[in-house]
C-alpha cells in the first residue's frame, strides 16, 4: 500500500502535515491567550475583593491562579521568569512583557 504512493503523493501529505501541525499551534496559542485573559480578569476581582476586606481566601486562590498562570504560558513556550534571570526591568519599554 505506501509502495503505491509516488513522489508527488508523498509531498502532499507532507505539506498537510506541516498545514495541520501550524494551524493547531495557533489554535492552541489563541485558546492558551484566552484564559490568561480569564485568569487575569479573575485575578483583578481578587485584588479589589481584598483591598475591601471580603475575601478570606483570597491568598490561595490568588497563588491557584498564577500557578495556572505560569503553566499555561509554559505551554506555549513562554518563560514568565525569563526577564528575571536576564537582569531585565519588567516595567521598562524594552521588555517584551509590558
């Protein structure tokens, strides 16, 4: 059966295969943007609960949330510590997280 698939057959697949693998990164990296987005929304409601003294869990919901944070920006190949290691200001106009 693949001694019936020529050259060309084989370069075609080929080509899906890349098309395939690409579209499902970004696929992946949209969804992975997505929930960082959530997470930050959540994150903010956390810090307005605290600053007005309703929430007791706050802390470790707060801790839940940046762990999740951090693995799903590893999943996408983002290093979130990685302008700590480098020496780098977060906040400056250089960083690539501002």
């Amino acid at each position: 059966m693949l001694s019936d698939f020529n050259a060309l057959d084989w370069t075609v697949f080929a080509i899906l295969a890349i098309a395939i693998h690409i579209v499902g990164y970004h696929v992946h990296r949209r969804y992975t943007i997505q929930r960082l987005l959530v997470i930050r929304e959540e994150l903010d409601q956390i810090k307005l609960r605290q600053v007005t003294g309703g929430d007791v869990d706050a802390k470790r919901r707060e801790t839940e949330l940046m762990q999740r944070a951090e693995r799903l920006l590893g999943s996408i190949g983002i290093d979130p510590y990685e302008h700590l290691r480098d020496g780098r200001n977060p906040d400056s106009e250089s960083s690539p997280l501002v």
